[in-house]
C-alpha cells in the first residue's frame, strides 16, 4: 500500500480489490435502470443518495445544498414522487414560488393540479392516496402568487379530503383567513374562517401550516445515506489531512438474510473501508467480530457499495473509513435508555399529597430538523 499504515495488533481479514470489483461487475450486470431513470457513471450519487441528503440539508440549515441535491434527484429520476415532493417543499420554503407550485402540480398530475384550481374537479374526484400535503403546498404556492381564487378552491379541497373537523383542516381554514386579510376579497369573512381554524385547532399557529419533509430514517432505502462516516485513525496515515471525507453514494442492501448481514443492513455492524480515490471499497475489514462463513458474504455486500472519494489539497485521494455501528455505542445507547427509563419513573412518582408530579414540566427542546416548525415559513 505504501502511502498507508496499518496498525499493530488488529487481527481481521483483508478482501482485495480484485474480488471486490469482481463482486460489483456481476451485481451491476445484473441490474437493469428503473424506469424513467437516466444512465449515470458508476461513482454518481444514486436518486436515494441525493434525495436523503437533500432532504436533510433543506429540513436543517443548509438549503441551497439542500435545493441543489434535490434538484439533481429530480433530474435523475423524473418520475421519483418522493423527489419531486421533496423538492416542492424546499422551493417553498425558500421563497420561491413559481418553482414550487410547478414541482407540486408535477407531482399530483398538472391536469388534475389545473382542473382542481379551476373548479372543474372536486374532493370526491380525487383517489384516497392522494397526499394532502401536496395538494396543501400547491394552494400555499399559488396563494403566495396572488391568485385568490384559485388558491381558495385548493384549500376547500384540502380541508374536505382530510376531514372538515380534524385539527388538519385547521391548517387550510387559517391560510383562508390570512387570505381574506391580506386580499380584503369580498367572498371571504376573515373572522369566520380564523373562527374555525381555532375551533379544530386551538393551538395552531402559522409556522406550522407548510407541509412537512418526509423523514428520510422511515425509508429503508434512504436510511443508510444518512449513518455518520469517519476517519478510521488506526488504519490512516494521519500525516494527512483531508478537505473532505467520502460520502456513501451508492448503497446496495445484501440480499443474504443472515443475522450478520441484517446487522449491516439495519446498521449495527461496524466495518473499516479502504475507499479508492475513485470511490471503490477497495479493501473491507470487518471490526465487529463476525463468524468465518459470514466475511464473504460480509464483503461481498460492503464491495457492491460506492463512494464519493475523500478529497486532499484538492484531489482525490483514499481513505480509511468506518462505517456502521460499534457494539461499544449500541451499549451505551442502551445503558443511556435504561437510565432515562428509570428517570422517568422517578419523576412520575407520586408526591406527598398523592398527586403525581409532571415529568414534562419545564421541559425545554431544540428543534430539530424533522419539527414542523418552520422560521422561514412563507
């Protein structure tokens, strides 16, 4: 290897290049693109790559990377639902309008989007999976325009679909009576509308009216762009310093269902990866101790993977990186569980006059990407 070290006493077995990209040519040869989905080189990020981190980038503090990464999905992908919802959102999160509503329409059918704005469709002509939040995203889009009437009929439509009475509706009932102020249109009683908005939802407030980002950790099939990646110091030239470290591009869940590779499926194995500066896991070593019969099949999934190389002094370069679990965390997590547990019931215990205290009370909370809260909502 040369420009690497590896450290004394780790005992794990090393699986080559030659088996690994033996490995990927036979898995790649035998996938064929989905439909819709554009040819793209080997070490480009997949549609679920771009999309689980644009969702998070655009849900935390980073949107224009955020926008970027989606944009992308969207271009890979055309007919990818959740990537073109994904981007509506974050185009009317950020301000920008237009865009938005076209992505919305795109993703509930530009017909039907056209025919519900215009009358010419109704609530009981929609088919039960239709998502709400789409259909609610494109009247904010279109109220943000300044099209009133249109944007009337969408939220009419909205409050039908998720019931007239439920906290849901509430949403749609205030975006009316802030269009009624706004606009000062005859057809709307302001007051009547934010009469009904709080009758279903006392407590609703304007910074939860946009629709929300789904959260990329319910999808198996984005959940693993997401596990942290770090420097695996023991196996690293640590003379060098890296401007970036790689980043999974490309994830293929091992089809073995043994309960070795179900654990790097569900992420609590831990690997070390040697990642080439042209993305491929070029070595795969196994830090979780595994069963003989299972490192074949271990590296064989791991080698099937794809990355976006580290960069050094502005190239690409290798890298040795850890991916997955250690069963060191999974312990303290469980420990950390157990002892909030245990708080929990401390703090419901009962006081001296038999009321139970609130463990809540006082409670404070920063908010996390996946809140509804939205600070620059429109």
């Amino acid at each position: 290897m040369g420009h690497w070290k590896q450290a004394g006493g780790v005992s794990a077995t090393v699986v080559q290049r030659g088996l690994v990209v033996a490995v990927l040519a036979a898995l790649l040869a035998s996938v064929s693109p989905s439909f819709g989905q554009t040819t793209s080189a080997p070490g480009d990020p997949s549609v679920e790559a771009l999309l689980a981190r644009g969702i998070a980038h655009s849900a935390g503090s980073e949107m224009r990377a955020g926008l970027d990464e989606l944009r992308a999905a969207v271009r890979r992908e055309p007919g990818h639902a959740l990537a073109r919802r994904s981007l509506a959102i974050a185009l009317l999160r950020s301000g920008l309008f237009g865009e938005a509503e076209a992505e919305f329409a795109a993703t509930l059918g530009e017909r039907r989007a056209l025919e519900l704005s215009s009358g010419r469709l109704s609530a009981a002509d929609l088919p039960d999976s239709t998502d709400t939040d789409v259909l609610l995203g494109l009247a904010t889009s279109v109220q943000t325009q300044g099209r009133a009437r249109e944007a009337e009929r969408l939220y009419r439509t909205y409050a039908e679909l998720v019931g007239p009475m439920s906290r849901d509706a509430g949403r749609a009932y205030f975006r009316l009576h802030e269009l009624a102020t706004d606009t000062g249109a005859e057809w709307l009683d302001a007051d009547a509308e934010l009469a009904k908005a709080l009758a279903v939802d006392p407590d609703i407030r304007s910074a939860t009216l946009l629709p929300a980002f789904t959260d990329p950790r319910t999808h198996p099939e984005l959940e693993p762009y997401l596990r942290p990646i770090e420097l695996s110091i023991s196996r690293a030239d640590t003379a060098l310093e890296y401007d970036t470290l790689p980043l999974l591009s490309r994830w293929v869940a091992p089809a073995d269902t043994s309960e070795t590779l179900l654990s790097l499926a569900e992420g609590k194995l831990q690997v070390e990866i040697l990642v080439g500066a042209d993305g491929s896991p070029d070595e795969v070593v196994p830090v979780t101790p595994i069963a003989e019969e299972d490192l074949l099949p271990l590296t064989s999934a791991v080698g099937a993977w794809w990355f976006t190389p580290a960069r050094a002094t502005g190239e690409n370069a290798p890298a040795w990186i850890l991916f997955g679990k250690a069963a060191e965390t999974e312990a303290a997590e469980a420990a950390a569980a157990d002892e909030e547990l245990d708080d929990g019931e401390a703090g419901g215990a009962e006081t001296a006059d038999g009321e139970a205290d609130d463990p809540g009370a006082g409670e404070q909370r920063s908010a996390g990407p996946w809140d509804d809260e939205a600070p620059n909502a429109p």
